[in-house]
C-alpha cells in the first residue's frame, strides 16, 4: 500500500484579521502580504471566499495605483 505524503499543517487564524477592505488604506491590507509581496490564502487569513476575493480585487487595485509594490525589491 502507498501512502501520500502529509501535507504541512497551516495556521488558521481564528478570527478574520478584517472585513471591509479598500485599496484606499495600503497599511492595513500590507497585513495580508507576505514578505515577498504575495497574497496571503483564506486559510492564513481565515476569510470567507467573498471575502478574500474582495480582499484580492483591493490588493489588486492599490497595486495598479502604485500604493502596494507588486514585489518586495532586495
């Protein structure tokens, strides 16, 4: 019998670290960007899926406008 290989356990959050998101206020959605530059997932952030692609639309928008870098520069 083969087994799979175990998958590493992620930390959940038990609360959302928060539920109204515009690409207005970068230092808050900053919280949800690794060091790299990249979106944190829903299970990371412990968002429903509304609204982690509400979260991703305003990350996404601040970017475009220049108020969150695309990627960390070394």
């Amino acid at each position: 019998m083969i087994r799979k290989p175990m998958k590493k356990p992620v930390r959940r959050r038990s609360t959302p670290i928060m539920t109204s998101f515009s690409y207005k206020e970068p230092r808050l959605l900053e919280q949800c960007l690794t060091e790299q530059g990249t979106i944190l997932t829903r299970l990371e952030t412990g968002l429903s899926e509304k609204n982690q692609r509400r979260l991703a639309v305003a990350i996404k928008r601040a970017r475009f406008l220049a108020m969150l870098p695309f990627t960390q520069t070394l």
